[in-house]
C-alpha cells in the first residue's frame, strides 16, 4: 500500500480548506509578505536584477514562482494578471504538500511504511509549518 499517498492526501485535505478559508477573507500582506510578495511579482515581469535589500533568503522560491508563470517572458500584463497574492501564496501550499513526501522518504529509510507515513504528516502539520503553508514566505 502507498502509506505515503495517504499522508499526502490526509494533509492536503486538512491544507485545503484552510487555504480557502485565507483567500476568502481579504488578508493584507502578513509579517515579511510585504518584502516576498512584491519581488515575487518582480520577478514575473522579468526583472531579475532588482533586490530588495530587506531581503536575507535565497530568490529560490521567486524563481521558481517566476518560471511557473512564464520567467517574465509574457509581458507586464500577463504577469500581473499570473502573479497576485493569491496565485502566489498557493505555491507554498504545494511546497508543504511536498515536503510531506520529503519527510515521508527520508523517514523511510528507518521506518516501516506505515509509521513513516504517520510520522512525516505529524511533522508536516506542526503549527508553525502549517501555517506558513498557505503565506507567501520563504523561510
């Protein structure tokens, strides 16, 4: 049996509806939203050499939102319209959902299935990795 379809299915079940729960109340940018959201959006109209020098992480998580949404080669309009607040805090949810399967593997090694399953879903749904599943935040 794939244990670890069932973690990933159990966690995106208890993610999603608190990812629409977030979309569907009008959340300002949160805590360093402010920085992240803003060169997220940077980046998807292509202008890669503009830094935030607020910014201390790695633009990993922008490139990879960039090049989700066309690496800034659709235009300034295209890239407003693939880059909202919205569309962007959801790939830290697929983020958290992968790293379900991450924790599940490496657990794995030691574990049987079963166990490692349940074990990578507990650390998945921690408080504070949980809640950061649905913000757009790089930490």
């Amino acid at each position: 049996m794939a244990w670890w379809l069932i973690a990933l299915a159990l966690h995106g079940g208890l993610l999603a509806p608190w990812v629409l729960i977030f979309r569907s109340v009008d959340v300002k940018p949160y805590m360093d939203e402010i920085f992240h959201l803003p060169q997220a959006q940077r980046y998807c109209e292509g202008r890669f050499s503009e830094w935030d020098p607020k910014i201390t992480t790695f633009p990993g998580l922008y490139l990879f939102s960039s090049l989700l949404r066309g690496g800034g080669l659709l235009g300034d309009d295209w890239a407003r319209a693939l880059c909202t607040e919205e569309s962007l805090r959801l790939d830290n949810a697929f983020f958290s959902l992968g790293v379900t399967v991450l924790l599940y593997r490496l657990l794995r090694r030691r574990l049987e299935p079963c166990k490692a399953s349940a074990q990578a879903l507990v650390l998945a749904l921690y408080p504070i990795h949980f809640f950061f599943g649905f913000l757009y935040y790089t930490d």
